[in-house]
C-alpha cells in the first residue's frame, strides 16, 4: 500500500503496514465465512488445546456473555465442541472440531504466506533485528 501522503513518519508507515494486514485479514475471514470474532476465536484455540469458555472470553478480552455468543455461533457452525465441565456443570470445556482444525491449519497458512511477502529479500539476522525492533515499539505503547 502506498502512502498518499508520503508521510516518513514512523507512525504513519507502521500504520499503512497495519492497514495491508487488515485487508489481508478481511480476505481470508470471506473465504471461509468467517465474522472477524469467529477469526480470532479460532486463533486464540490451540489444535490440541481443551479451554473453557472463561478463559477463552479472556483470550479474546471480551466478557463472559459477549464470548459466550462466539461459543454459540462456533459451535453451530461446528467449528468447536463444547461439553459440560466433570468437575463443574456450569463451566463449559471447548475445544476445536476436525473442521476447526482445518480452518484454523488454513488460516495459518495463509498468515504464513502475508509473512513470507513481507519478509522476502531480508536475511535472517537482519530479520530477527527487526522483529526485536518492532516488539521493542510495541512495548512502548
């Protein structure tokens, strides 16, 4: 993406880059009939993880209720199984179904391959600069 107004600001180039992620996001989430909650709900579920529904409203910073309609609406499309807790009948575990999985292993592919795109042309050692680099940024925020 190209900045309109040839800002060299930092701020303004990470934000372009912000941006490109976005509309890259955006893409993947209408390929696979995807809500952006669904998309990150997905992500914040390992492939072999068992959560309950608390932790997973506090992976995705939402409250109880607000991720417990995510829950809903994963389940429906049996993307997640959600059963009750043995030691706990009003806690619910979740985890994600073989189609989850599957959704979840394309999603991060086609990550992988935004990364690649950014990444090309840069030699490892520069490249491991960089990303400590941005992370220092982030934790400036």
């Amino acid at each position: 993406m190209r900045n309109i107004l040839g800002d060299e600001r930092l701020i303004a180039i990470l934000g372009e880059i912000g941006k490109g992620i976005l509309v890259h996001e955006h893409k993947i989430r209408k390929k696979l009939g995807l809500t952006e909650a669904e998309y990150k709900g997905i992500l914040c579920i390992g492939e072999e993880e068992k959560i309950t529904c608390q932790e997973f409203s506090n992976r995705m910073d939402l409250s109880v209720s607000r991720g417990s309609r995510v829950v809903d609406r994963l389940c429906v499309k049996k993307i997640i199984k959600r059963v009750d807790c043995d030691s706990d009948r009003r806690c619910k575990n979740i985890w994600l179904t073989i189609k989850g999985k599957k959704i979840r292993q394309e999603i991060a592919a086609e990550i992988q391959n935004i990364e690649d795109v950014l990444t090309a042309g840069y030699p490892d050692a520069k490249l491991i600069l960089l990303k400590s680099d941005l992370k220092r940024l982030c934790g400036q925020l």
